[in-house]
C-alpha cells in the first residue's frame, strides 16, 4: 500500500503539524517555545529518512572491502547543524522568557499584552 | 588580480566573524566600540574593492579551504551580491559611527562588548548570506544572524523589547525551518545543495510533487523572514522597541537580504525549470507588495510614533521592491533592486535622524516632537532630505528607481495603469506621513515653553550629526550620479533573468 510505504513522511507532517499547532495556539510562552522545539525535530526526521539507502551500511570506507551499499552520510551531518542551530534558538529564546518573567512577572502572552495596554 | 584580492569574498565573513569574540575581551569603556567600527569599516572597505571588481566585469568564485565546488564550499560574489553588501556594511558602519552616544545611554557598560560582539556576529551573517553559493550555507548563516539581531533587538532598556524579540524569534525561526524543509526536499530530488548545480538538475525533476512543495516552503518561508506582507507582523515592534542604532542597522539591510535569497531561489533556481512559475510568481506576489505598498503606507499616516510610523513605512518599501521583482521584467527587476539600495538610503538616513531626536526627546510620539525643528534644526533638516527620498522627489535616489518601476509597469499594458496608481498613491501617502512630522516640528509650538522665551539650541552630538548628514547627502548625490547603483542593479537583472526569453 503506497500510504503505508511512506509511512515515515507521514511522521514528518503529523510532528511538524503538533509542533506548529503549539506554537500558534499556544497562549504560554514556554510552551510555544516546546512547540518550537518539536517542529524544529520534525524536520530533523525529514533529514534522517532521506539519508536511509535501503540495504545500506555505515559510510566508512574501506579499502579492502568493496562494492557495499552505504547509507547517504551528508543529510546527517547537515542535521547535526541544524540540531546546534535548533537548541541555540530555544537556549536564546527560553533566555528572553525569563527576562520577560522579571520585568513583567509573567508568561503568559495575553497577560503580557494587557500590561502593555496600560 | 593579485593574491589578496582573491579571498576577499571569504574576508568579508571572516573579519567580523573572527573578530566578535575578541571583543568580549575588550572591557575598558568605548573600546569595544572602537574595535567593532573598524572591524565594520574595514568589512566596508572589503566590500567597495569587491563592488570595483564587479563592476570591472569580473565574478568572484572562492572554494574555501581549496577545495573545489561538488565538495568543498563555494563562495561566490556577483552584482547583487555586491549591491547589498554594500547596503549591509555601509549601513552598519554609518550605525555604529553615528550611534557611539546613544548606545551608550542605551546599553549599560558592563554589558556593551557582549553587545557589539553580537553585532558583528549579525555583520558576519548577514554577510555569508550574500556570498554563500550553496543552500544549506545559506540557512546556517540566516540562523547565525537571527540569533545575533535577536539579542541586539532585545538589548535595550524598553521592556516591550522583550515580548517584540520573542514575536521576532518564533516568527523568524518558523520562517527558517520552513526554508530548511524545502531546501531537504529539492535535495532529496536532486542529491545537491549548490544552487549552481541545483539550477541544472532540478530540471529533470521538474515536475515532480516534492519540487512544487519545496519551491512553496522556501517562498513562505523566506517571505516570512523578509516581512512581506501579510507577514510582517514581527516587524513594527521588533524596530519600534530595538535600540536606535540597531534600528539603523536592521531597518536597512536586514529584510532586504532574506529578500535578496528569495529572489535568488525563485529566479535562478525555480524560475525556467518549473513551467509556468513566472506566471504563478507574479501571480502570487503581486497582489501582496500591491497590499504591502498600501496597508503599510495607511497605517503609516496613523501611526503617532516616529520610529513605528517609519517601521510601517519599511513594510511598504519592501511592497515596491517585491512589486519591482514581481513583474518578472527587466526593468521591473532593474527598479526592485535599485530600490533595496535607494531605500537603504533614505531608511538608513531616517532613522539615523529619529536617533539625532532621541538624544534630547526620551518620548518619540508625535505631540510630543513639537517645535523640534527649532530645537535641532539640523537633524530635522537631515529628516527632511531623507523624507524626501522617501518620497521620491526628483533630485533624491528615491527617485530613480521610483521612475524605473513607473516605466516598468507601463510595459504591462492594462495591469500597468493600475500599478502605476499604486505607486502613486503609496507616494503620495508618503508625503502625508512625511509632512505630519514636518507639520509637528516646523509648525508647531512647543507646549512647555513659556510664551516668548527663546528656544534653546540643543543639537545631537556632532559626530552622530555628521553622520547623518553624510546620509543625507548621499541621498541627493544618487539621486544625481546614479551610475554605480544602477549598473550594479541592471547587470543583476539581467544575470536573474537570464533564463527567460
């Protein structure tokens, strides 16, 4: 069945749509910022699937084995990038919450606003 | 061309790069300052000798480290490059020189070198963005940069900051994964990130599903980072909120470089190998900078603070420069292009006078700026000139690419006199927000003064005056000797469009 064979994709999009659900209806700030975290992950499985070569080993070459069939190494090491990239952005923005906690006493958003207003 | 000439592109990233962690060191007073604005001007003066080089007809290609382009990193300097990089390093060295007063009644001293070092940091992103050759590159320096421009956003002493930075963080990072996904599919599809290689082989695949959706995300998601409307809601207060020499910095270049990778992916990459993706392009955008131009110039009119009043008015900017490009013709491109640089100018110049204003009005609202032309006649003036440009009064660069996009849109038969409207009526919004803070401080008395006192003179720091001026004044000096914008911008076009008949 091609829905089943592409199960993996079908992570992807139903993570990345939790993901992206919690940030945009999410009213806490941490948790928009959990929210974040986890489209942030789903995109990393998008990275890891593609690598998989069926039948596919480990990428260390070998000069006295030949003729193997390797896994594609560089989505892996992209997403490595990427998951630095991932927690610096949730370190720096769970850094600017507690900011936001001191000088407002608060994290949530609607309270925030409504301290503004005034 | 000599040796040193030839790692200028990768100079231009590594100098601030390599210097932003030095800086943290550097703690006596003002040094910190010193040596972020010679790192800026030296980044500046890289990107002059690359702009000579560019315009001499030569294109820089660097592999980094030798190792040649299928595996190693390219770098790669062109025209456009070369517009925004003088955009980006030119801007942030007229901040940093003009903004030594502010930032220090803005940004505690202890607290000031790990400041400029995220500046640099923003300088040495930016700056990858636009030289970077491949994909994946391109997103780690888009990230590098947001990080840094997030922390100099929220770095100010206004608390609002902080929930604004927060907007700017989720907003931003959504927009960049969002580019990362799309950027996974077409390698998926074609197994390279370099968008040289990309342009050849992603012919093959054309068709295919995973390619549409790719080009989808990367379009949103770059539209996201660069504030097109209707996305630009991270943007009034993340510049309303910023430091003012931040907002100097960001206001002029930021946007446009997100702006400059959306173009680069959509016409180098998508643009004749997805049949009829010019159509839906145009089709998709159009309406979009038309809503930008006109929302962001009416909330502009309505706008009571200086700095958001501009802040909406960059909204609408970005709507001439996507009108330009979503025209999909030369000159159309030609007029977008010319108007990142020209806006730049007259942004850059605005802004640095609304931070001349700060220096003596601690509220920015519009009733309270009363009678601030006599005050600080000067820096009014500067506002003025950039005002001006804004406009796109004949004599200023505003003008010019102005008078490109009028010319392009009369290219486009019954649609064009609709554009032509457009452009107008955003003009002429523009000299209703403009004249609102003329009519505040020309024409209006100061309500605290006494009756018949004399005003006193009390101007901003003559460096930052100086500055501005200098900003000012380039303003008038493109809108007369146009040659290098415009050849950059033209040749630029024509490298975009050479694909299409």
């Amino acid at each position: 069945m091609e829905f089943l064979g592409i199960y993996y994709y079908w992570v992807f999009v139903v993570v990345l749509m939790i993901g992206f659900y919690a940030v945009v209806a999410k009213v806490n700030l941490i948790k928009k910022l959990i929210g974040l975290s986890i489209f942030q992950s789903a995109v990393f499985l998008l990275y890891i699937t593609m690598s998989k070569v069926s039948g596919g080993t480990a990428p260390i070459f070998n000069d006295e084995i030949t003729g193997l069939l390797y896994s594609n190494p560089l989505p892996q090491v992209l997403i490595l990038t990427a998951i630095v990239v991932g927690i610096s952005t949730t370190a720096l923005g769970l850094g600017i919450v507690v900011r936001i906690k001191e000088e407002y006493g608060t994290t949530e958003e609607n309270e925030i606003q409504e301290i503004d207003r005034r | 061309m000599t040796a040193p000439e030839l790692h200028l592109p990768v100079l231009q990233v590594v100098v601030p790069m390599l210097i932003a962690p030095l800086i943290v060191l550097l703690r006596p007073q003002g040094l910190a300052w010193a040596a972020t604005t010679a790192a800026s001007l030296l980044s500046f003066a890289i990107a002059i000798q690359l702009t000579t080089g560019v315009l001499g007809g030569h294109t820089y290609q660097y592999a980094l480290g030798g190792w040649e382009a299928p595996f190693g990193i390219a770098l790669e300097v062109n025209s456009l490059s070369a517009l925004l990089l003088l955009v980006l390093t030119g801007a942030s060295t007229a901040a940093l020189l003009a903004g030594k007063a502010s930032l220090d009644r803005q940004i505690e001293a202890h607290r000031q070198p790990l400041f400029f070092s995220a500046w640099l940091l923003a300088l040495a992103g930016l700056a990858g963005i636009l030289v970077a050759a491949d994909a994946f590159n391109i997103f780690v320096f888009m990230e590098i940069s947001s990080l840094a421009s997030y922390v100099l956003v929220a770095g100010g002493p206004d608390r609002r900051a902080l929930p604004a930075v927060f907007k700017y963080l989720i907003m931003g990072t959504i927009g960049a994964t969002f580019y990362l996904i799309g950027v996974g599919l077409i390698y998926m599809m074609t197994g390279t990130l370099s968008l040289a290689d990309m342009e050849i082989r992603i012919h093959e695949v054309a068709e295919q599903r995973p390619i549409l959706v790719a080009a989808g995300f990367i379009t949103v998601g770059l539209a996201l980072k660069a504030a097109v409307f209707p996305l630009h809601v991270w943007l009034p207060n993340a510049y309303t909120y910023a430091p003012h020499a931040v907002t100097v910095f960001l206001a002029a270049c930021a946007t446009k470089v997100s702006l400059f990778v959306l173009l680069k992916f959509d016409f180098v990459v998508f643009q004749h190998n997805l049949l009829g993706h010019d159509v839906q392009f145009a089709a998709f955008l159009m309406p979009l900078a038309v809503l930008a131009i006109l929302v962001g110039s009416a909330v502009a009119m309505f706008e009571s603070n200086v700095k958001r009043l501009f802040a909406y008015s960059s909204v609408a900017q970005i709507g001439y420069i996507l009108l330009g490009a979503s025209m999909v013709s030369y000159l159309g491109l030609s007029g977008g292009l010319l108007h990142i640089f020209n806006h730049a100018l007259s942004k850059g110049t605005l802004f640095l006078a609304v931070m001349c204003l700060s220096m003596q009005y601690a509220n920015l609202q519009l009733e309270h700026l009363a009678g601030a032309a006599r005050r600080m006649p000067w820096t009014m003036a500067a506002l003025v000139v950039g005002g001006l440009s804004l406009i796109g009064v004949p004599g200023t660069a505003g003008f010019v690419s102005k008078w490109y996009l009028l010319t392009a849109a009369l290219e486009q038969g019954a649609l064009g006199m609709f554009l032509i409207a457009v452009i107008v009526l955003g003009s002429l919004m523009a000299v209703v927000y403009i004249w609102r803070i003329i009519e505040a401080a020309w024409f209006t008395a100061p309500a605290e003064a006494p009756p018949g006192a004399q005003q006193m003179r009390t101007e901003a720091p003559t460096l930052m005056l100086v500055v501005t001026w200098l900003a000012a004044l380039s303003n008038i000096w493109f809108g007369l000797v146009t040659h290098v914008p415009r050849e950059l911008a033209t040749t630029a076009a024509a490298n975009l469009l050479r694909h299409l008949p």
